[in-house]
C-alpha cells in the first residue's frame, strides 16, 4: 500500500487539537477515547500531553485496515 502524506506535517509530536481536527471531534473527546484505550497513550512532556506523530498514523492505519477487513 502507498504511504499516504502525513495529516499532521513533519511534527515528531501532536497534540489533541491537532488529532481531533484529522479526526472530526473535539479535543476533549480525544482526550477521553485515550483514557478509555481506544486511543494509543500520550506522553507527558513538563505538563503536557503530547501524541507521537508516527504512532497516531499506525493507529489510523490499522483503524482504516481493520474497517476494510470488516467488509
């Protein structure tokens, strides 16, 4: 399969704004979709929360792979 271009640019680390624009929900729903296990556990950087880039496109593309495997 094609590497598609990354939705989040050349970042190391994203944060949920940037996660829930690509997503369509808001900040706190990502928020609450990682403390549930939906969504791959941020890092804590000083007092942030911070996602790696590369492990939130794995996430999305297993997500995309498993919808496909669905039908």
């Amino acid at each position: 399969m094609p590497k598609r271009p990354s939705p989040f640019g050349s970042a190391t680390l994203v944060d949920a704004r940037e996660i829930a624009v690509f997503l369509g929900c808001s900040p706190k729903h990502v928020r609450r979709m990682a403390e549930k296990g939906q969504l791959p556990q941020p890092v804590k950087v000083g007092r942030l929360y911070r996602w790696s880039r590369q492990t939130i496109e794995n996430w999305i593309d297993q997500q995309e792979g498993d919808r496909h495997a669905a039908h």
